[in-house]
C-alpha cells in the first residue's frame, strides 16, 4: 500500500532528474537568502550554477549542529518571520536548543512525508491512531499528529505519559494503531499485563515506533508482548521531525523520502563520501523546505545506504536501521561501544528483562562499565546462587559481543527508571 505511488516509485532516472532540479533551486534560493550559506559557499567558491550534476554536491560544504546553535535562534531561515507559521526546537544536551521554522508549505510537506509513513506502516482511514509522542516543541507528537489526520484516520493525541489512561484508551477507544518510543511501548505492554489485559484481546494491529536506536531483538519482543507489527520510522527535527524514513512492509531498511530530503554517507573522520552499502554518517540536504533548509547536514547516526529495489516496489534509497550515533557512541577502554549492542545481548537472556542502564567510570584511570539490568520477579527472589548464575550468563554474553570486561549488576524488578519518551540508556560518570 502507497500513500503516493507517483512519488513513491519513480524510476531512478526521474527521481534523480526531480533531486537535481530541486538541489539547483535550493543552492540559488538559500544562496540569494541566507547570508550564512552565502559566505560558506562563496569561500568554498561555489557559486550555484556550478551545481550541473547530482555529483556536484560534493562541492558543497557541510552544516552542523553547530552551525544552528552559532546562528540561535533564526539565524539560518531562508524566509521573513512573517512566513514561519510553526515552531519546534530540538533539547541539546548542552547549550541552546536549535530551532526550526517551518512555512506553511513545509507543514503541507511534513503532513505529506508523515501520510506516506503511517500507510507504509500499514495503517489507513478509518483507523484509531493513538499518538503517543510527546506534543509540544520535540515534532514527534504534532508530526504524526498531522500525517494521521492527512489520510483520514481518527486521532488520538494523548501524547506522552499518564500509562493508565494510555491503557484505558487503548481499550476502550479501541485503538488499531500505537505511535511512540519502541521503549515506551514495551512499557505499556508491561503494565496492560499487570493489569491483567492481554494486547491479544485489544484490536491494536500496527506500532510505528522511532525516536531512539532500537534492535530488531527488541522489535521481537514488542512485536510478540503488544501483539502487533512494529515499524521503524526515522527523522530528526532539523530535517523535519519523524517522516525522513519509514520502513515497509518488507522491514528490509527504511525508505528514505529521497524526493525531499537527499541522503548521502560519509565517513564520519574524514567527511569523504563512501559508497553504496558502505556504514558511516548521514548526511541531509532538504531539497524542499522553505524556513529552514539545510545544505548537507551532518546528522551524526550512523548506518548504510542502498538503492538495490525492495519488494514492496518503492524504488527510493533504503538506509539501514540506525545502530547509534557517531557522537554518542561510547568509547570505552578504547573500544566503541553502542548501547544497542548490550541490548541485543540481554534479550538474548531470557531471565533478564530489556531494561538496563550502563554507568560508565573511570577508576585509578581505567573505564569500568557497569551494567544494570532487571530480572523477573521470580529471578529477583531466587537464592543468591541462581542470581550469581544470571549475573555470569549475561556478563559472558555482553563481554563475547563487545570484546571488553564488564560488570552487571541485577536489580530488582521496575528499579530502573521508565521513559515516556526517549529512554535514558546510559549515565557516563567518566571526568572531561
Ligand atoms: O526524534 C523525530 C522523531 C519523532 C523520529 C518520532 C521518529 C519518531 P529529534 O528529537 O531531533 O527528532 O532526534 C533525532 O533521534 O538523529 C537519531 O539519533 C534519533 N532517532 C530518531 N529516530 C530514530 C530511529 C526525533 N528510528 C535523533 N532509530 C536522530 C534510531 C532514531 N534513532
């Protein structure tokens, strides 16, 4: 099922014809308007018309959080004021928050890009969407919000929190389709279950859950305690919001919404763009945002891009589900770690319940991580034995995947703090 088979499936040739005229226009456009780019490109000595191919983007300097945090607030808008008819900012977790502004075409464009999302997801009018996102200035709330409304589906904007309610309206409004954090939706599978209701008897089919990294072990478990089909969708508020990628059907990789928004991957040292299936960093043109357009956006996941056709016949680039991001990926005792390596690691135990927390020290020098994970009740009240037994398990487990020594600690069971939004997966206690 498509949303817009026009736009969906092109032939590459189009595709890429419609990517070069839109990347030309945008160059011209932020070039005349956005003083910032014109320095950057004038020292990088690019004026617009030598963007003749889709190769010349190379040319083009990249932007960066940075960049947006150095032009706060509005700095970088390619519109007078009067045009912006939205706001959202995204939490730094230092300093200002960036902020985008969105005209009312890039509201049309996000409406449109999240339409194609939900119905790849598999949902369509006539469905109950419970919108569990945050509402307010993250964009995964309003986002979804406007993309479920776009194909004509009831909407439920609850937003974040309140699980009891959330629990209540899954039942009796009879929700079809959940929207929310992977770690937020197997929270609430927890707790319909400690109130004794099975997701089997809820008519509850799609969940289209992002925001954060997740594995496909988790999506397993969601998939298995909701009693639904889980869908990956991606987006960043800087290009967007959610809407930048969704998965299909064929849960091969996420469709990248290549008509708006132009991937590349680079390698994340060097900048150097790297070939088809090669893994390394994203990188974003917006080819059709108004307020805010972005020339190739450094967007720090990492993952993998292919054009090879996927099953569903969209013919848009795929990117591979995203394992972590290159500035939040750990680096412990010299090893990179991504906190979706020990996940994976722990749902293959099954005694350990897919909550954890990683503490990361640095003792007389070395990095010691620590890992917090919960048990089940029965496992939490066994003898200190059978503890120890898990404890070992789970520790030959993560050491065999990460290649370095660590500590686990069993909790008890709801120790660990829930999120309702993004999940707080590591604490790093390390100095400078
Ligand atoms: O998280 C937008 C969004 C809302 C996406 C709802 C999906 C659903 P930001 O708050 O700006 O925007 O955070 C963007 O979150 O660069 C990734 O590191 C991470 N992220 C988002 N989706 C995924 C995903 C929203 N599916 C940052 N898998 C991104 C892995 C994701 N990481």
């Amino acid at each position: 099922m498509y949303w817009n088979e026009a736009s969906e499936c092109r032939s590459r040739d189009e595709l890429e014809a419609l990517q070069l005229a839109r990347l030309q226009g945008l160059v011209e456009r932020v070039y005349r308007q956005v003083p910032f780019y014109r320095e950057k490109l004038e020292q990088a000595a690019v004026r617009p018309e030598d963007i003749r191919s889709l190769e010349d983007l190379r040319k083009i300097p990249f932007t960066t959080k940075a960049d947006l945090r150095d032009n706060y607030p509005f700095g970088l808008f390619a519109v007078p004021m009067d045009q912006i008819i939205r706001l959202h900012a995204s939490t730094g977790t230092t300093g200002k928050p960036t902020v985008v502004g969105y005209t009312r075409n890039d509201i049309e464009i996000w409406s449109e890009v999240m339409a194609r999302t939900l119905v790849s997801a598999g949902a369509h009018k006539g469905d109950i969407i419970q919108v569990a996102y945050g509402y307010g200035l993250f964009t995964g709330g309003l986002g979804v919000h406007y993309g479920a409304e776009k194909i004509g589906a009831a909407v439920v904007p609850v937003s974040t929190g309140n699980t009891s309610r959330q629990i209540t309206l899954l039942q009796d409004f009879g929700t079809t389709v959940l929207c929310s954090t992977p770690s937020y939706a197997l929270y609430l599978a927890e707790a319909a279950e400690e109130r004794g209701i099975s997701p089997r008897d809820l008519p509850l089919r799609a969940g289209v859950f992002g925001a954060e990294p997740w594995t496909e072990d988790l999506r397993r478990e969601i998939e298995k305690k909701l009693h639904v089909s889980a869908i990956d969708i991606y987006g960043l508020s800087e290009i967007i919001g959610p809407g930048v990628a969704a998965e299909c059907e064929a849960k091969d990789g996420l469709h990248i919404m290549e008509d708006h928004f132009l991937p590349e991957i680079v390698d994340p040292e060097t900048g150097e763009p790297l070939g088809e299936d090669r893994a390394g960093e994203l990188v974003i043109t917006t080819l059709t945002k108004e307020g805010i357009p972005l020339l190739r956006y450094r967007v720090r996941d990492i993952t993998r891009l292919t054009r090879a056709r996927c099953r569903c016949g969209r013919t848009t680039a795929r990117m591979e589900r995203v394992t972590g991001r290159s500035d939040d990926m750990l680096i412990v005792r010299g090893v990179n770690v991504f906190p979706s390596q020990i996940e994976s690691a722990l749902l293959r135990i099954p005694e350990a319940a897919p909550h954890y927390l990683i503490y990361v020290d640095r003792v007389k020098a070395l990095d010691r991580l620590e890992i917090h994970v919960e048990v089940s009740e029965e496992m939490f009240s066994d003898e200190i034995r059978e503890r120890a037994g898990i404890e070992k398990r789970i520790k030959a487990e993560v050491e065999s995947i990460l290649g370095i020594a660590v500590t686990i600690k069993l909790v008890e069971p709801k120790s660990i703090t829930r999120s309702e939004g993004k999940a707080v997966r590591v604490i790093d206690r390390r100095e400078g």
